[in-house]
C-alpha cells in the first residue's frame, strides 16, 4: 500500500510526537468513515484515474464504536475491488503520522490500519500497485465456473444504458466450487461495512447457497453487483427451510430493483423446490420492505388469494371477523407461496387494504383496522403470558432466566 506523506512540492514536515499533539491540541482522530473510499475497477486506467467510488455506510465492526482512526492526518484509505473477482488493493495515503517520543513510549501510538483490515479481510489483499495492475488483464479474463443455476434474466435500462443482468444460484460446499468460494471469500468483508450486525459463514457448508447478481457490461464483461446467502435449515418432515441471512448490493446498482430481484430469486427457487418457507436472519428494515413487497406482489398474482381478499373486502354482510384469513386457505397459500404463517398474515391484511381503498370512499377501512389492531394485541398478549414466572436469578457462572411455576394465562 502506498503511503504519501506529501505531494514532493512541500518541503517534508517534521512528524509531530503524541506530546506535540497534545500540547497544540491537533487531533489526529480521522473519521473512519469518511477516510476509507472502495472502488470497484477493471482497467488500469480506473486505477490510475482514482475512479469514482464509495464510502462505507458505518465502520464500528472494523474501526470499533467511535468509527475513528487514530494518528493520521490527512489520511486516506482506498480499497480497488476487481469487478468480478474481488481481488483487492490497498492504498493508505496521509500527511503526517504520529509517532512515540523516546521519553513517552507508554502513549498511544497510530492505529495500525493494514493490521485491522487483515483481520476483516482473511483471503487477503496486495499492497503493491504494480503488482494488482499486472493482475488485472489475467483477472478480466476470468468467469465464475460452470455449475451454477441460472435463476432468472432479462434486461434494465439505467441512465439510458440497457443493462443485461442475470442471478444466478450456486452451492458454495460442493466440491467444485473453490473458485466460487473464493470469491465470495473476498466478497464477504463488505459486509461489515454496510449490514450492521454482520458476520461470515462457513461457505463450506453444502447447506450454504451463494445467489450471484451480475450485469453485463456493453463489451459483454461481467460485473458481480450483488450476492445474497441462503441456508437451507431442516423443516418438517421432508423439506427445507430458506434463511437469507446475507444481503448486499453495491451503492453503484442500488435502487434500479436489484435487491428485489436477489429477494424474488430465493422465493423462486424455494417454491420449485417445495420448501417450507423462506426467512430473514437479523433483517434491516430495507430488507423487510423488499421482503413484504416480493410477498405481496406474489400474493396478488395468486388468483386464489386475491380472490378471496377481495371477497371478503367487498362483501357487505361480513363483520370485520369475516374479514380474517380463513385458516384453510392460509395453510393453501403457504405451501403455494412459502411464506411464514405471520408473514402471510401481514400480507393477507395488505390485501384487505388494497381493496378496500379501490371502493367508493373507503367504506371498509374501520374493518382492516380491527383486523390489524386484534393482530397486534393477540401479540402482545401472548409476549406478556410468555414473560410471567420468568425471574432473573444470580448463578456463580452469571444470571440466568429461570421460570418457576407458569401462572394460568390472563383472558
């Protein structure tokens, strides 16, 4: 990694010790998240030109809570991604660096910065320009393996160019798919930077699937713009249960429907192959709009359901109870659409609101309402029962919840 301390047209400055600093009252904390800048790259050109890039949404999982760096000024972090395969070089630049005077050598010394981000990025990175430029033309003629499931396809227009996009499934623990697991290797660090709460997968796992998102180039290369990771849990008695439990697309292809697309992906795949249903592991509320708006959309192409919603919201005879999700067909639908019994729940009353505002003046809008309101109080009821006899207790290992004796149930 390259690390400039001037431009060579000023003359070089003396490093300022920790007790310079403290006696100027320089600070030399940087913001982590606005120093630190990830390019993704495919000719030297994008390199040497410092192509457009993007800033990390926070760094508390790398940089720690304050998201700062110590003991630069001026600094900059550039992270080059090769487009597809995440090969990645690292460039620090910075003005001045503090330094430990011979007489204080208990002071806090700069942040070791190429240390941190080893530590969030095992496959590794190059620190030599030379050397990531000599890969390149090596690393543009290479192609994900064979193998994989093309989920779906098609095209978008963005900024009046018409991008060609395809997702496509793979099984990170199969055999033949080192090279696929490498690149998810080198993929995976973004997370930290972008989904709070995040961590790495044992992407050996054959119960670990890789859905790659990736756009074609007007010269036909192909660019990964996003991913997510599913596991495959056991679900009773002969099936599967789908867990997105990772979800990034880049900032450069976010908002143009890629996230829905990765979403509708892993439903498609888990309606052919007849799982169960299909969750979110720690979800961001984006993620949870994506997730209601794929299942609506699905629900509202289910001419059973559809029809049934809008029965029942037209029909003037029925009281807001008759408005409620018939237990047969919500055990139809789930294994039609595999969504969770509370998902389609939500999804169902979606449905109920839909068709009630197409009717003259919302006639029914004070029955959705009831329907949603006994949902939540049935909630909140079944947490507070849940919660009774449960008491905190002291343990010489530390304090466990322990219950004694569950009360009868209220209501």
């Amino acid at each position: 990694m390259a690390t400039m301390e001037n431009d060579g047209t000023q003359p070089t400055k003396k490093q300022k010790t920790d007790e310079d600093a403290s006696a100027s009252g320089d600070s030399f904390e940087c913001s982590a998240n606005e120093c630190l800048t990830f390019h993704r790259v495919r000719t030297v050109a994008d390199v040497d030109a410092n192509a457009p890039g993007f800033h990390p949404e926070f760094t508390h999982q790398v940089f720690g809570e304050h998201e700062t760096i110590y003991g630069y000024r001026g600094l900059s972090v550039h992270v080059y991604f090769h487009h597809l395969t995440f090969h990645a070089y690292v460039e620090i630049q910075y003005t001045e660096k503090l330094r430990t005077s011979l007489y204080n050598r208990g002071a806090r010394e700069a942040d070791d910065i190429v240390a941190v981000l080893k530590e969030v990025m095992p496959a590794g990175f190059t620190d030599k320009k030379d050397e990531f430029l000599t890969m390149l033309p090596q690393l543009n003629a290479a192609r994900l393996p064979e193998g994989g499931q093309v989920i779906s396809e098609g095209t978008q227009e963005s900024a009046g160019i018409v991008e060609e996009w395809s997702l496509v499934q793979f099984n990170l623990g199969a055999p033949d798919m080192a090279t696929v697991r490498e690149v998810h290797s080198r993929l995976e660090p973004l997370i930290f930077f972008f989904i709070d709460g995040a961590s790495s997968i044992d992407n050996e796992d054959e119960k670990w699937h890789l859905y790659a998102l990736l756009v074609k180039s007007p010269t036909g290369q192909a660019s990964l713009v996003g991913f997510s990771t599913v596991y495959r849990l056991y679900g009773y008695p002969h099936s599967q249960r789908y867990r997105i439990c990772q979800l990034l697309v880049m900032p450069s292809h976010q908002r143009k429907g890629y996230g829905t697309r990765l979403v509708e992906g892993v439903y498609k795949m888990a309606r052919l192959e007849k799982a169960v249903d299909v969750s979110l592991e720690d979800p961001t509320d984006a993620l949870r709009m994506i997730r209601d708006g794929c299942e609506l959309k699905a629900a509202l192409k289910c001419e059973r359901l559809a029809t049934a919603a809008q029965a029942a919201a037209e029909s003037p005879a029925s009281s807001s109870r008759g408005m409620e999700l018939p237990s047969e067909l919500a055990s139809w639908a789930r294994k039609e659409l595999c969504i969770s019994k509370p998902q389609l729940v939500r999804t169902w009353e979606a449905l109920l609101y839909i068709n009630v505002h197409r009717q003259a003046a919302g006639t029914r809008e004070a029955d959705v309402r009831l329907v949603v309101l006994r949902r939540l109080e049935a909630g909140q009821k079944s947490l507070k029962n849940d919660a009774r006899g449960k008491e905190v207790r002291a343990t010489d290992s530390g304090f466990v919840m322990m219950r004694f004796g569950r009360p009868p149930e209220e209501g």
